[in-house]
C-alpha cells in the first residue's frame, strides 16, 4: 500500500480520495478551501451522491484519509482539480493545474509518481505540467513518473463507476504508464489499457465526450425534421437502432453537466480543424430556442404566460446543476431566477412567468416551489429533466392545478396517452 495526495476535493477528488482510503492506501486529501476541509474532517460531506457520505466516513474512520490544507510528501500525487471554461475564448483556464503542479514541486522525490486526472486539452501534461514539476530538478520518466489517468464516472453512480469503469493510463513514457498501474490495479475492476503517451489519454477522453455530444446532436436534429412530418422521433430512432451498426441517442431539451457541453471545445486548444464538432455544439445549444419557439407555436403567444419548468438537474435522480438545460430554458424565459415570480421582455415584448421544481435540488437562489405550487396556475408546463419523481405524477391532479392544458415532455418521461386522456395536450420532442 502506498502514501496519497489527492489534490482538490471536488465531485471526483474526494471519493477517489475514499476510494483509496478503503482499499488500504494512505491517504491525505488536500484542498485550499479550508471551510471545505474543515468540514470534511468532522464527516460533513456537502456533495450529494448516492453512498458517499457513508463511503468518506468509513475512510476517516480507519485511520486512512486525512484532509488537509497543506502539501507534503507521497508516493503518489493525484491532481483532480478544476479546468473551467472560459465561455467568450472557448478554452480551458489550466491555472489550477499549474497551481496544483507548484504545490507538488517542493516535495517531489526521485520514484514519485505524478497523475493528472482533471479533463484537459491535449498536450495539457507535457506541455504544462511537467515543467512546473521538473522545476523540483528531477526529469519526468526518469527521476519520477508523469502521468495522464481521465475520470469517466457518471454523477449518481460515482463510487461505482471509480471501482468498475475501464481505465485509460497515458504515461509519458513506458515506466511511468507502469507505475500508474500499480496504483490503479488496487481497487480498479475493470481493464485497464494503457498508453505510452499522456496525450494519446487525454484525447481519448475528450473525443469520448465529443461522440457522445454530436450524437445527441444528430439525434435533436432528426427530432426537429421528424417534427415537420409529423413523426414521432423516438420511436423512429428506436426503430433504426435496430440495425446491429446503427446507434443513435435520445433527442431532448439540450445538453447539460460538467463535461458533454464542454470536453468539446478543448480538442481545439491547439487545433483549428474543428468543423462538425462546434455545429454540433450549436445544435445542443439551440435546443433551449426550439422549445421556446414550441412553446410559443402552441401556446398561440407567450404573452403574459406562466410556464412551470419541472427539472433544474442536468440529468435525471441528481441534483447537478451545472449547464443545466432547464435553467438555461428559464433564463431564457425570463431575466432572473431568483424569484418565481420575475419575468423578461422577450420575442418582441412578450412577458413570460417562469416558476421552477425540481425534488432533488436544493438551492435557494432558485427559489424552487413544490410541484403543487410550480405548475398552480399556469399555462404550459415544461419537464427537462428524468426524475423519477416526474414519472409518477398524476396527470389528473396536475390538470386541476393548471390554468392551461399544453405539457411539453423534452425527455419522454410522460406516458402520453394517460396524460391526454385528462384533457392535457403532450407535445414531446
């Protein structure tokens, strides 16, 4: 078993830091947010995630993870930091990598090994990294291992995912993939492939993403044609992916989460041969748009409409809110969110009332109401997110409640015959 640093205690630093913990490793979990640290050490765990709670408890229980704010020696360092956006250059602010590289510096020894597990641009750990740590005067792949390991877990099914999911070790050279692997076959159940090339891991990681974000744009784009022939798109598209090399995904109201809206444009951090990638970005985005244009096709006008938005998650049984379709649908609705009451001069003057629910957020800026309460009175409700809470509602009950008749199902939760049997009108997309 081996001595750990896990730096930055965020959605994944955290439970790799557990993770590691409760198969026996030394662990200390660094971060710079004392109040963060603070708080874990006394078992308060603020990231909701099925399991965690439990799981971080029972790793400071045994003795094995520590948290702190202050860097020192170990075996292993792991950087699990955040590479935020920046929205106007379309890049990654790689500053927190740097800082995390800095940290680690003063304490390298010759056989440390160095992973980077953050999602970043190819070239990231070569090119940055690892001449903030041979500062330390030791050489990468010879005095101490650098390495490139991507996460690839799914928010509500974390802890899993870290223990069953394949890993991709890139190293930046032969020694330093193997020494990586050691770490990893500890508590990895699945494959682990390797590369003899941080790069080559990193790219992997990013056109995963991107796969999966261009698919979702083939499958809104279909929807949108479907939709001017008056076809069901999902039931299309499951009919096409009947043929054994045909896999399209579901259409829906955009693309949401840390990674799908993003992971993207980082492929173009040094390249300028991206054509049907941002196209697809566009599609995801412009999403919001078509439903509002839905919205305001059947609802004759969006005058001075109240419209309920079931769903804030990015996705279903979570409570992520980051890029989240519903809220982006809300602020394109209205001007704030921050009272259910706000409303924004939009589509030439038109007024729109926006109130929001979502069971499994708690976030009091959003002032999210009870379901009761969201769709009382309103015009339109919106459902852009698969809880499941969302698939259990009453269709009777949220009829009465309603001023309206029009329910737009952007994920297909709804069983629609059961909904328009109370007289509602189901548009889905």
């Amino acid at each position: 078993m081996s001595s750990v640093y896990v730096h930055g205690l965020g959605y994944i630093g955290l439970p790799t830091a557990a993770m590691l913990a409760n198969y026996g490793h030394s662990v200390v979990g660094y971060d710079i947010n004392q109040e963060l640290i603070e708080d874990i050490d006394k078992g308060n765990v603020s990231i909701s995630e099925p399991g965690l709670q439990a799981f971080v408890t029972e790793a400071l229980e045994s003795g094995n993870l520590e948290v702190s704010n202050e860097v020192g020696p170990g075996k292993y360092h792991i950087i699990s930091v955040p590479t935020p956006f920046d929205e106007e250059e379309k890049d990654a602010d790689l500053s927190y990598v740097e800082q995390a590289g800095e940290s680690i510096t003063p304490h390298l020894r010759t056989g440390d090994t160095v992973i980077l597990e953050s999602t970043v641009p190819p070239g990231t750990t070569v090119d940055i990294l690892q001449p903030v740590l041979e500062e330390s005067g030791l050489t990468a792949g010879e005095g101490f291992a650098l390495v490139h390991c991507p996460e690839t877990v799914l928010p509500g099914n974390i802890i899993t995912e870290l223990r069953e999911n394949d890993r991709i070790i890139g190293g930046v050279n032969g020694v330093s993939t193997e020494a990586a692997v050691r770490l990893y076959e500890s508590f990895v159940e699945g494959d682990i492939r390797t590369t003899t090339n941080a790069t080559t891991a990193e790219f992997v990681k990013l056109i995963q993403n991107t796969y999966r974000d261009t698919n979702i744009a083939l499958a809104n784009e279909l929807a949108k044609v479907a939709n001017d022939y008056a076809i069901d798109s999902r039931e299309a598209i499951e009919l096409a992916n009947k043929h054994p090399r045909v896999e399209i995904h579901q259409p829906g109201p955009g693309v949401g989460g840390h990674c799908l809206p993003i992971d993207p444009w980082f492929l173009a951090h040094d390249s300028d041969e991206l054509d049907l990638i941002p196209t697809a970005r566009e599609v995801n985005d412009g999403m919001v748009d078509y439903v509002v244009e839905l919205l305001a096709k059947e609802l004759g006008s969006l005058a001075d409409s109240r419209i309920a938005i079931l769903g804030v998650a990015y996705k279903g049984n979570v409570d992520d809110i980051r890029n989240s379709p519903g809220l982006s649908l809300a602020r394109r609705l209205q001007s704030t969110t921050d009272t259910a009451t706000a409303s924004v001069s939009t589509d030439g003057g038109t007024s729109v009332g926006v109130t929001l629910n979502d069971p499994h957020v708690e976030d009091q800026t959003l002032n999210l109401q009870p379901i009761e309460v969201a769709t009382g009175g309103v015009d339109a409700v919106v459902v852009t997110t698969d809880h499941d809470e969302y698939t259990q509602l009453d269709p009777a009950a949220v009829s009465v409640q309603m001023a309206g008749d029009l329910v737009v199902d952007t994920k297909a939760v709804l069983d629609e015959d059961e909904w328009q049997k109370t007289g509602l009108r189901v548009e889905r997309i």
